[in-house]
C-alpha cells in the first residue's frame, strides 16, 4: 500500500452492503422475497462489472449475524433463493473465472445443512479460479471475526504475553486476510452505516453512499462509484503531495 494515492487504479477490493431489496418490492407492492430476488440480478450485474473492470476482489453482505431478528420465512426464503442462485449461475461464474468463497459464522447455519453442502459445493467447483475473487458474507459480523481471529491467536499462540498482541500479528486471523483489504465500501438504499459489516478491515477504506435501492444498482452505478473513488485522495494518514514540512515557524 503506497503512502498517498489518488485513487487513479481500479479498486483492488470492493465491499457492498446491498440494502433496499425490502423497500424497493414495498414501493411497488409486491413482497419483499421479490425486492431479494431482484436483488440477485443486480449481484450478476454487479459481478459483471467487476469483471468488466478487472476488479479482483468483490465482497458482498448478503446475511448479518443480526438478520436472525427476521422473521422465519423470510431467513428461509432468502436461504432458498441463495441456493437457487448458486445453481443458476454456476456456469456462469466458472466460464468467467470466478473463485466463489462465503465467510461468516457456520457453525450458526448448521440447521440448515442443504445450504451448507451448497455453499462447500459451490467454493469447491470454483477453487483454482483467479479472475474475480467473490466473496458472500452470510451469518457475518464485524465482531464476531474479530471475536474468532482472537480466539485463532490465542488458540495458536497459548502463552503468549499482551507485547505479542500487535496489528501484524492479529491481522492473519481475520476473514479473507489472504486478500487486500477493501478500497471501496458501497452502501445502496440511503442508509449511512457500516451495520456489523467488516470493522477491522475498512480502517482505510473510502465509502460510498448511493440512495438506489439494492435491486436498481447495476454495471453502470458500479461504474460511477468506482468513478468517485478513482477522484478521491487517500493519505492513509500520510500528509500527501510535496508538503512543506519546515515547522520553523511555530516551533
Ligand atoms: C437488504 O435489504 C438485503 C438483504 C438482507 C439480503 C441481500 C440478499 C440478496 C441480494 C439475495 C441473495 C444474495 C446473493 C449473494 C445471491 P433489506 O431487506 O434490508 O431491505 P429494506 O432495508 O428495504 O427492508
């Protein structure tokens, strides 16, 4: 990671948090299973553009580790059209080069053991690809990766001492820490939170807003936030630039 950039390069990472399906299907009424459903066209879309871009990384929220607060048929509902998207796409996403992989708490879906043997099914068909690394956070919380990369370096370091505790040393813990942290974080639907999304790996990153429902976000608002970031000037807490750094003059 440079010291100062202007942002000129194509995002390395990108992370959405694709919120809107609801109140999309409700502005239209219809049921919010048909605002998701939209919803898994605007991921193909979304896809598309990252490949169209030569974005390597794309990480997309698709189930919050607070998203059990729903009700019942709609966590199955959403599981079920999962599924089915996994089967409809896989063609797609291996002719492309996609490298499928999903983080997030699976101990918590064991319930729902159809969906898991899919999800190990789908990141096993795809393994080896390189083109578009694509991740699918599902029962996934910024604390509790946190939590499970300190039990990680507890469990592999059991004697270790607080001077051991250090952001070189937590980091490999922590999901997708094989991969670049995200450059990009995008939030559909008006809302200005991070909602549990990842807290640890957006230290540096540059967010994005956009009120368009998630089921209206395609290749070409992809290309508008991507425009935005590529304008944007990040010091990763570096001065920038040629500064003048003679501070004769107050000290
Ligand atoms: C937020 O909208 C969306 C979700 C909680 C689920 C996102 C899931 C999909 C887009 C479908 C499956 C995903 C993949 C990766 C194929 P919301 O329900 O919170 O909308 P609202 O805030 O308007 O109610």
């Amino acid at each position: 990671m440079s010291q100062s950039s202007s942002a000129v390069e194509v995002p390395q990472h990108i992370a959405i948090v694709m919120d809107g399906n609801g109140r999309w299907a409700e502005k239209r009424s219809m049921s919010r299973l048909s605002g998701h459903s939209k919803g898994v066209d605007a991921v193909e879309s979304v896809v598309r553009g990252c490949l169209c871009h030569r974005v390597p990384c794309l990480t997309l929220f698709a189930f919050s580790t607070e998203n059990w607060r729903r009700p019942v048929s709609e966590v199955d509902a959403l599981f079920s059209l999962l599924v089915v998207a996994l089967r409809q796409h896989m063609g797609f996403l291996k002719e492309h080069g996609v490298c499928l992989s999903f983080i997030g708490d699976r101990f918590f879906l064991s319930n729902y053991s159809s969906l898991l043997d899919e999800l190990g099914r789908a990141e096993e068909e795809t393994r080896g690809n390189n083109k578009l690394f694509l991740n699918i956070a599902l029962n996934y919380g910024g604390r509790w990766d946190i939590i499970q990369a300190v039990k990680g370096f507890v469990s592999d370091h059991p004697s270790f001492s607080p001077e051991d505790i250090s952001v070189e040393s937590l980091s490999p813990y922590f999901c997708l820490s094989h991969l670049p942290e995200p450059d990009l974080f995008i939030r559909t639907s008006g809302e200005y939170r991070i909602s549990n999304f990842f807290l640890w790996q957006l230290a540096y990153t540059e967010f994005y807003f956009t009120p368009v429902f998630w089921p209206d976000f395609n290749e070409k608002s992809l290309t508008d936030a991507i425009g935005v970031f590529q304008r944007r000037n990040r010091r990763f807490g570096s001065v920038g630039g040629s500064v003048d750094c003679d501070f004769g003059d107050v000290l």
